[in-house]
C-alpha cells in the first residue's frame, strides 16, 4: 500500500481505470464479426486495453482487468490478459488483478502463488489481487502471507456493489451485520503490515452504492486501504465515496470500468468524437473523472508531483 500511496499522490488523484472488455461493445476497428473466434477476440482485447493504457498511464495510478472476461476466451484470453498486466506495468501502473479467488489450505496457496507478485514472481504478475472471505479466515491466510512476501496486495470483499450483496452480507449475527465482523477481520490484518503511508497491505471492497455504509466502514477500518467500485455506470458519485478517504486524501481508490473504457459509446461524447478517435473518448472520459474526484471528496487535497 506504501507503493499504491506513493502512484496515488504522484498522480495527485485515486482514480482506478477497470479494464472490462466485452467483445460487442469493442470500437469497430478492433471487432473482426461478431461470430470472430476467442483467438480474434483475444486479440481485440489485448488492442483494446493496450490502448487504453497508453492514454491512462500518464493520468492515474492503476488499473483493475476484470479477468473473467479474459478467461471466457480459454487460454487466448489468458494469454492476452498477461501480456495487458506485462503491459501496464511497464508503463508505470499498479495493476490490480480483479478475480475474486479463494479456496482452502493448499488450493488457496496455489492462487495467491499464480496471482500475487511482479516480475517473475507469478504467472500473472499482480500489484494486488481481489480475494473473497466467505471460506473463514483460514482460508485467506495463504494470500496475506504471499502478499507480505512479494510486496504486493489483497483486497478482499467486504461490502460489495451490487444490490443483491446485501441478502449475505447484511445479515446480523451477534449483534452486528455480517460486514462488520468481515470488516473487522480485515482492519486487523492490515494493522499488523500498516507501513509508511498508515494502510497495511491488506484492503477491502466496499462499493460506492451503499455510502452509509462506506461511511461507517472507514471509521471502523482505519488501516484498511479501500478498492470502491460502483462509481459512474453503476449509479456512484464524488458524493458518494467522499467518506472513503481519510483527511490527507488517502486511504482509497475508485473503479470506473464501463464509463472510461466505453466512453465513445456514451451519448455524452458520441456526438463529440469520431469513431476512429475512440482513445480520445477515453481521456475525456478519465478527466471528468479525476476533476470530479478533486471537486468532490478529500481527494482534491492530493497534490501531483
């Protein structure tokens, strides 16, 4: 989390750029037919993705690929989503592999080894990885110890976006929501590695749609570093996660998947860009958001440098 800090501040915003590619929504220059076979659509998304890169790598400080759409392609997809993260990384960004792993013992182990860590130290190479709770803490043991031993990350799902989240994660056992005892999990795992910037390198989801929530949550999780989707295409605003940060502006970044990536798809700036100039789209789009973020949270106090 020290390294996410410092790309944060460096940047002087927390926007996440989610790389969620499906094949349909692709620019027309990157679709081959709709009836292309997971070797071409793999190499839209490998295009696609690269591209978006090229246009975010200046403006913010990481990106988050979705890898099941990655994987619905079979090994063409995961080849490519490889060579997307190889790719990031070399243009400076954090990237956080959004796959929502877990098992026990030994399976758990397999996945944080195949996941979590730079360079060589994975198949994947991951800055941090999104990891669910629900096998009990046992079974989160292997990611913590694999991120403590590559300088990488684990996020896992506290309070999800999405609006059946709540049918689990809201139930009360001993007196308190299901959340709440996850979250509090979590906070003590990331108090034990808190580094410099005061976050350890365990973080939690919590989404963007429930800021009552998100509110009580960063109270209760002081040392927790937050991955806060929900914003844009999901229905989250500034307002909504401006409780997500601490007073220096830290302590979060936010995910917009749908509303950068497809920007040129969106009636606010279809009529602006041609279709060619999908890229553009995207910058616009990353703008907006990080002038949003700056305007309407802590975030505005980060300074670039």
């Amino acid at each position: 989390m020290d390294r996410l800090a410092e790309a944060v501040q460096r940047r002087g915003n927390p926007v996440c750029v989610g790389l969620d590619p499906r094949y349909e929504q692709l620019p027309a220059v990157l679709r081959t037919s709709e009836h292309a076979a997971p070797v071409d659509r793999a190499e839209g998304y490998r295009a696609f993705c690269q591209g978006i890169v090229d246009v975010v790598a200046p403006l913010v400080p990481v990106v988050k690929p979705q890898v099941a759409f990655f994987e619905q392609l079979g090994p063409p997809g995961m080849q490519a989503l490889a060579e997307v993260v190889q790719y990031a990384a070399a243009r400076g960004l954090l990237v956080i592999l959004d796959a929502k792993r877990n098992d026990i013992g030994s399976t758990a182990s397999a996945y944080a080894d195949a996941w979590l860590g730079t360079g060589r130290r994975s198949t994947f190479a991951g800055d941090a990885l999104t990891v669910s709770p629900y096998l009990g803490a046992d079974s989160l043991e292997p990611f913590v110890q694999t991120a403590e031993e590559r300088d990488a990350g684990v996020f896992i799902l506290v309070k999800t976006s999405n609006p059946g989240g709540g049918w689990l994660q809201d139930l009360v056992a001993e007196g308190q929501a299901v959340f709440h005892h996850v979250g509090k999990m979590v906070d003590s795992l990331a108090e034990q590695s808190a580094g410099a910037c005061g976050y350890g390198y365990v973080g939690a989801v919590v989404g963007a749609t429930h800021p009552q929530q998100l509110a009580e949550l960063r109270q209760a999780m002081p040392h927790t570093w937050f991955l806060v989707p929900g914003y844009g295409s999901q229905g989250g605003t500034a307002t909504d996660v401006a409780a997500a940060f601490d007073d220096r502006g830290f302590g979060a970044v936010v995910n917009n998947s749908r509303g950068i990536i497809f920007a040129h798809d969106r009636p606010d700036y279809r009529d602006k860009f041609a279709s060619g100039q999908w890229q553009d789209a995207v910058r616009a789009a990353t703008l907006a958001m990080i002038d949003d973020l700056r305007a309407g949270t802590p975030a505005g106090k980060l300074m670039p440098r």
